[in-house]
C-alpha cells in the first residue's frame, strides 16, 4: 500500500489535507494523525473491523487495549456507565489535554477497544487538528501511539513513515508534538484512583484536584499482561533497536569511560552538556526541566538509534513525581547499567 504524507497548514475541517483523513476514515481506513502527546494511529471507535486495522498495522497484540479520543466530556459520557465526580473534576481541570481515565464501558465500545474488558480508556486531545477531525466525522476515534508495537512513539510525521510506512494509507503532518511523551493513563474503577502510566499530568497535579493522594502503580511491576492492567507497564516498550543503558546521574560519568574503554561507539543522552566528549562518543544534552525534555526524548532516541552505534547510554532524571513520566518510559525502553 502506498502511504501519503499530508502537511496540514489549518485545523479547519475543509483544509484539503483534513478532508482526505475524514474521507479514509469514512471509507473504514486507518490514518495516522497528530496529537499534543505523540501521533496516534486513528480508527472509528465503534466499529470493531476498522479497530481491527490498527492492531493489524502496528503488529499490536489483541490483549492490549487502545484509548479512545473523543471531542468533549459530554461525549465521552456516552462511552462508559458511571461518570464519577471525580472524572468530572478531573476533566474539568485537564481536558482537552495529556489526561486518560479508565472507566468502566457501556455497550457502545467494541470488545476489540478493551481488550474484552469492561473498562474503556478515554481521552480528549489539546490538538486542533485532532478535534477537527473527531468533530467532523462525528464519532470517537481509537487512537495507539502511530508506531510499530514495542518500537519507540513518533513525535513527527517523519517517525511515523519510518515505521508505518507501506501499512497504512495516510498520515497527516502537523509538525512536532509538543507533549513528546504519551497521556497520563489513571484507572478510576477502583476503590481510589491509580496511575497506571505517568505521564505530563502528575500525581502532584492530580492530588491538588482530586483532593486526596493518589498513587503511581506503574513502578510495581505485573506479573502477566492482564487485560485490566496497563501492558505500557509489561517490559520492552518506548524501546530503540540499538541497546540502552541507564545510569542513575551518580554513575553516568564511569558508565561513559567503560563504554569508551571498550571502544565502543556510543551516544549518550545527559542532563547537562558535561566535558567535550571522548573520541567515538557523542553527547546529547537534553534540558533539565521535565516538560522541554520530553519534548525532545523520542526524538533523540529516534536520531542516536539510526546511527547504528554499538549502545546509547541515557542518564536516568531525579526520582520524583514531575520526572515519573520519562522514568518510566526510560526504564521500559532500556537496561540499568
Ligand atoms: O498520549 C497518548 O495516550 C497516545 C496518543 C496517541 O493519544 N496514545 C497512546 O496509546 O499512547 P497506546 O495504545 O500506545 O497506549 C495506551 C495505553 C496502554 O498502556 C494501554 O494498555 C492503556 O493505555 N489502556 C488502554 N485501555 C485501557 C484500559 N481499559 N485499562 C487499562 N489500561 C488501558
Ligand atoms: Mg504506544
């Protein structure tokens, strides 16, 4: 199959590019659009074979269930049979933004969206063209991350083609996202809320709305890829071809020697631009604030990993709540040192 790749100049549903996806989405085709977090591979929600396309596409497994993107609170009120107080705050604090919640499905949601589980992910992008588009064809779209299954997100139209390419028939180009690090996944079916993927919208962030503390599951670690559980916690994921190695910022600088030691060509990902870099290594200087940082991430994995170099070593960000979203995804991606 051959793949366009369309700029899209405006978030106005007549914008030539925007047509094309709404026409291929009403003709039960999958399109890869853009979203403030990473681009997501697009399908119509309620229709299990379109669903089916995007699992097929990325090589996802079926026991892996997708988020569902929708246009409003109201919206999304007629996807699930309870809307708790709590995720009317919440979406009246976060939405459109980096924030999906786990409730529990009504009928409307094919099984194929949950992985046949009764609860349903549900988020509402901060991104105009992604709302113009679910505006327009008038129904929730099923959106994974727009990449191969286990490879790292694409956070341009570039990434996307570098891993789609030939599988599905278009993707938009909306320049780079600015998230660059995918939702904040909470579970709100259990007794009290549950992170499940950290993400921009931290725990601290969620507390102060909620009222209450709430609790990052993500870092417990499950024994199998159940259903319910977010398989964004199960290993290998986020992750780069080329092997990564993580060090605590205490360690980077022996991790570093050894890899130069042993002459191998290695790319390394740092909190600050350090010395002039050693022979063979190329360092990586990514800012030390959370939100420009994740920015950048995907992308400098995607750039080091098509260097064909012998490791990437990446230092792991403070252990603390607005850094928990690219610890996590640093930790599924890669290898302590
Ligand atoms: O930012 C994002 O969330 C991006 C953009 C495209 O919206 N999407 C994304 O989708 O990251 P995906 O499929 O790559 O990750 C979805 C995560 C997975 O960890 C999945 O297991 C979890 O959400 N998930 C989906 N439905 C769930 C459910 N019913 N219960 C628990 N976790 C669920
Ligand atoms: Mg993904």
């Amino acid at each position: 199959m051959e793949t366009k790749v369309l700029e899209v100049h405006t978030n106005d549903s007549h914008d030539p590019a925007i047509q094309e996806a709404i026409r291929l989405l009403q003709a039960g085709e999958v399109v890869a659009i853009p979203t403030e977090t990473v681009y997501g591979l697009a399908a119509n929600a309620l229709d299990a074979d379109m669903v089916r396309k995007i699992f097929v596409a990325k090589g996802r497994p079926e026991n892996n269930p997708v988020i569902v993107h929708v246009a409003t609170a109201e919206n999304a009120k007629e996807l699930v049979t309870e809307w708790p107080e709590v995720a009317q705050k919440l979406t009246d604090a976060f939405w459109p933004g980096p924030l999906t919640l786990v409730l529990k499905k009504s009928k409307a949601v094919p099984d194929i969206v949950t992985a046949g589980g009764d609860t349903v992910a549900l988020r509402c992008p901060a991104h105009p063209v992604a709302l113009s588009i679910i505006d327009a064809v008038g129904y929730p779209l099923a959106a994974p991350s727009a990449n191969m299954s286990g490879y790292i997100s694409p956070t341009t139209a570039a990434h996307v083609e570098k891993s789609l390419s030939g599988r599905i028939p278009l993707i938009l180009d909306g320049g780079p996202c600015d998230g660059g690090i995918e939702s904040t996944v909470l579970n709100l079916t259990g007794s009290q809320p549950e992170i499940l993927r950290p993400g921009a919208i931290d725990a601290d962030m969620l507390a102060k709305v909620i009222g209450a503390e709430v609790v990052d599951v993500s870092k417990a670690k499950p024994a199998t890829a159940d259903a319910l559980l977010s398989p964004g916690q199960l290993d290998t994921h986020y992750a780069p071809r080329t092997r990564l190695v993580l060090a605590e910022a205490a360690d980077i600088d022996g991790v570093m020697a050894r890899a130069i030691e042993s002459g191998k060509r290695a790319g390394v990902i740092a909190l600050n631009a350090g010395d002039k870099p050693a022979d063979g290594l190329q360092r990586i200087a990514l800012p030390n604030d959370p939100k420009a940082y994740a920015k950048d991430l995907y992308a400098t994995l995607h750039k080091l990993d098509e260097q064909n170099l012998d490791v990437i070593v990446c230092e792991l960000p403070p252990d603390t709540p607005e850094w928990a979203g690219i610890r996590n995804r640093l930790l599924r991606a890669g290898v302590p040192a």
